[in-house]
C-alpha cells in the first residue's frame, strides 16, 4: 500500500515536537498581549508557565483550545496548524487537547457520570457502556467513584475541580492543559488536587501545560518552566535552574514576590 501524504498522521512518538508557536502575536485592542511569541514542547513533556498575571499565560492556553485566534504567526499541534482551519480540522484538534478551567466548568445539569460521558459519546462516538467503563475508571481514579449520580453542585469545590479533571481525561487527550486549576478552591481542598495531577503527571505520558502560581507543586511536576514577561518567554529551563538559580532580573523578582 502507497502512503498517502494528505491521510492523518499517527500521534507522534514521545519526545517529538508536539506544540509550536512561531512568531505568534495576539492583541486586543492596543493591547499587545503575545508578542511574535516563539515555544515548543515536546510529547510528554509537562512544561509550567509563570509569570506576572497578564502577561499572557491563560491567552496561550486559550490559542491552543482554539477558543481564540492569533493576529498573526503560527500554531501547530501534532503537525496541523491551528489558524487557519476548517471546522472539521477544528473538531478533529480539540478532540487532542483537554482543558480545565480555574472554576471547574461543570454541567450543571447533568450528574458526575454523564459529565464524563456526554463527550466521549457525542464526540468521539464511543457507545455508552463504554464511556460509562472509562468513567467510572476515572472517577475511581480521582477518589470519587461514589459519588457518580450527585449532580456536581452538591460536591466541594476540590471535588468538582477532581470531576474536571476526570472529565478532561474521558476524552484521553494528547494534551491536558491547566490552567490556574487551585486558585478557586479553598485553602485545605488545594493540596489534595495537585497531589492528584501530581499522580497524573507520574503515572501517564500525557503531555502537560500548566499555569499556575504554586511554585512547590510547578517544581514537582515540571520537565521544564517557561517565564513570561509582556507577551513573551523571557528565560526557560528546567525547574532547579529556574526556580534556583535564575538568570533573569525579572524573573529574581517574581519569585521573590511570591515567597
Ligand atoms: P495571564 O494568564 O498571564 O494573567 P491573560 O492571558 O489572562 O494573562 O491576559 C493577558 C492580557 O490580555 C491581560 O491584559 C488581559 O486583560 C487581556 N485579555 C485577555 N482576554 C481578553 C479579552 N477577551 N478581551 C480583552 N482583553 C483580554
């Protein structure tokens, strides 16, 4: 059989490129927020991006989930550009990336189980005893495989930001994206969601992006930290170096401000 160069390619092998953004510029308004941003990641690298709050972190994340477009430059998932893209090729990468969101995101309206299944069923067309399955796999995984029928709103904040994480994986993506994923929940239910995606981050070759401001919980999990500053990577590295011994003024002093 000849290859078809046009067909859908495989996902790649760990350690290739999976994500790039080239020269990658983003505004609103006058607002410059990225600035001909240059990154990459590879496969099942979880890569952490700190910075000061607007300096576009959630932007980014948001560029990768399509949920917005870039002014100019280039993403590419998985060797596909993002920008531009018909609504088939759109389908076909938000099938690749899982988001969750600072305040959980949850249907309201439908119980824990059917929040992981509606997706899997709808989009990827799985039947629904075998979303069910993988549901319930998931909900084991994240301590809450009792709680299946409850509608979301009657969980605590960490156990509804445990249900997105579930859900996100439903659909096993190749990329899970967090974004700020503590900030909403109270104080004692944070150390028991980070401990969960740090299993996550252990147990699976996921590739991950992470924003956050928990440097001990970026530290723990990360292959390597990006810094941002005005709309662009100003130093990165694995996180001994950046977080010990950074080279950048500016990254000195975000730190320090966080102690
Ligand atoms: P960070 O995640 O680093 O805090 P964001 O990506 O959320 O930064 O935001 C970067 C900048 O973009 C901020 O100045 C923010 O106000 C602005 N911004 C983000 N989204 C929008 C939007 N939909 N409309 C206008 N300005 C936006």
């Amino acid at each position: 059989m000849t290859s078809d160069p046009d067909a859908h390619t495989n996902p790649p092998v760990d350690g290739s490129e999976l994500i790039r953004f080239e020269q990658v510029t983003k505004r609103f308004g006058d607002n410059t927020v990225l600035d001909r941003l240059d990154f990459s990641v590879d496969s099942g690298r979880h890569v952490t991006l700190i910075g000061p709050s607007g300096s576009g972190k959630t932007t980014i994340l948001r560029l990768l989930m399509t949920l917005t477009r870039p002014d100019e430059g280039t993403i590419t998932v998985a060797g596909e550009r993002l920008h531009p893209a018909g609504e088939k090729q759109t389908r076909e990468i938000r099938k690749k990336i899982g988001m969750v969101f600072q305040q959980f995101n949850l249907f309201p309206n439908m119980s824990v189980l059917r929040n992981l299944t509606e997706a899997p069923v709808t989009v990827l067309g799985l039947s629904r005893d075998e979303a069910e399955a993988r549901a319930r796999e998931l909900l084991d995984l994240v301590g809450l495989a009792d709680k299946c029928d409850m509608r979301p709103t009657r969980l605590s904040g960490g156990q509804q930001q445990r249900v997105a994480i579930a859900r996100a994986l439903a659909m096993r993506p190749q990329v899970l994206l967090l974004d700020e994923v503590t900030s909403a929940l109270d104080p004692e239910l944070v150390a028991g969601v980070l401990d969960l995606l740090r299993d996550i981050a252990r147990s699976t070759d996921i590739t991950m992006l992470c924003v956050t401001h928990e440097m001990n919980f970026a530290r723990d999990i990360s292959d390597q930290v990006l810094m941002f500053d005005e709309g662009r990577v100003i130093e990165s590295g694995p996180p001994e170096k950046l977080f010990g011994d950074p080279d950048h003024a500016r990254t000195r002093e975000f730190l320090g401000a966080l102690l």
